[in-house]
C-alpha cells in the first residue's frame, strides 16, 4: 500500500526567511496530493493541492513542487511567519476516497 | 457553527469500557471522514460516509470499532473493549462532495481519547 513519509521531522527558520519543507511517497499511481497545516490542538487546515499531471502549483505565498520521476513532493512558504509556525502534513490518495499522510514536519519560526 | 464540531474534546475511559465519539458536519456536507491520530504521527483513515452509507471502511482497525451516520450527518464513531492502543486523537473531516479532488475537507479539532 501507499507510505507517505518526510526528511525532516524538524525544521527551524529565520523569520521572513524562505522554508521548504519535503515528503516522499511511495505509490506511483497516486494522482492527487495535499499539504495540510496543523496547529497545535486544532485540526489540519488545507493549504494547497496538486494533481499527478502538473508539477508546480503556487498559491498565497505557498508553492507545491511535485516530481514524480523520483515521487516527491516539497511545499515551499515564501517569507515565513511567525504564524506559519505549526506541523506540515502531505497526504497522497491513496485508494477510493482516503488519504495516506505523512507523519509531519514541525516548523518553527525563529524571530 | 460554521465548521465541523466534534465532542467530547477530551474523553478519559477506562479500558474495556465503550466509548462513542460524535462529529457533527458542516451543514450540507454530504462526505465525513474519520481518522485517527497518534502522538507525532499523521492522521490515519479510518472511515468514510457518502450520505449515510459507509463507502469505505477499509481503515477500522478491527471489528470494535464502528461508525454510523444514520441521517446523513451527525455521524458516531464508535469503540468497544476499549485498549490503552486505541488512545489518539480522533479527527472527523467533512466536504461538500465525495469526488477526492478540488473538494476540500474541513477538519473538526478532534477528540482526545486516553484509555487508563
């Protein structure tokens, strides 16, 4: 079945700073991908989404990368806030309507 | 209220009691999702709801877990013989529509369930 997993389970930057943070997964057949914010006692918020035949999708300061030559995945925050602080989940479909998710990157914002 | 509501937001049992966890939707949604949510992990797929009928419950871990959504909204999670494993959060997502893709999924802020 599909795994979503993340290189880095932390990750700390200068406010203001550029903060890309990256998923892997592992079934080549998924076709549709979801980044997910959530802050700490409150549920995930979608952020953006991409489908498997387009490689970049930009939103409000956020941008999805996808490559799925190598199936992976990165969301890229332009000048990060300090409410940007929270933990990054990407969700790749998996089989007829559920997710797989990722075990998450916290991102921290430094002052 | 605007968003998904789901009580209780915390829920201490004692293991081998039964528990129920409620989600209400947010009004017209006709998708409800549930997951489950470890410590440090990412949400899990549990189950989801087209309507009233469990499309797909290939996520319950085994048979003393069981949902129902017998209207078409409020939907219950429900576990029997409650173990100290089942302690997680429990999320409930719902969206205007059952298609995956361009339907957004509006996440409650779960329930907290710890079995002592």
């Amino acid at each position: 079945g599909e795994s979503v997993g993340l290189h880095l389970p932390t990750l700390s930057v200068q406010e203001g700073d550029n903060s890309i943070i990256n998923c892997a997964y592992s079934n080549s057949a998924s076709d549709y991908f979801i980044w997910y914010k959530q802050e700490s006692g409150k549920g995930p918020q979608f952020i953006i989404d991409i489908r498997s035949n387009m490689d970049k999708r930009q939103g409000q300061r956020v941008t999805v990368l996808l490559n799925k030559t190598v199936k992976h995945l990165s969301l890229q925050i332009a000048a990060t806030q300090p409410g940007d602080s929270a933990v990054y989940f990407c969700a790749a479909h998996g089989n007829g309507q559920n997710f797989v998710f990722g075990p998450g990157t916290r991102l921290s914002v430094l002052p | 209220g605007a968003g998904v509501s789901q009580t209780p937001s915390n829920k201490v049992t004692e293991k081998g009691k039964y528990v129920e966890l409620r989600c209400d939707p947010i009004s017209g949604h006709t998708a409800l999702y549930w997951y489950r949510q470890s410590l440090g992990q990412g949400p899990e797929f549990l189950i989801y709801f087209q309507g009233t009928g469990a499309a797909d419950d290939s996520g319950l871990p085994n048979d003393r877990f069981f949902a129902v959504r017998p209207e078409g909204s409020v939907s219950t999670l429900k576990i029997q013989r409650t173990e100290r494993g089942d302690s997680a959060v429990y999320l409930c997502a719902s969206s205007l529509s059952g298609g995956y893709m361009n339907t957004e999924a509006f996440f409650g802020q779960g329930t907290r369930l710890t079995v002592v």
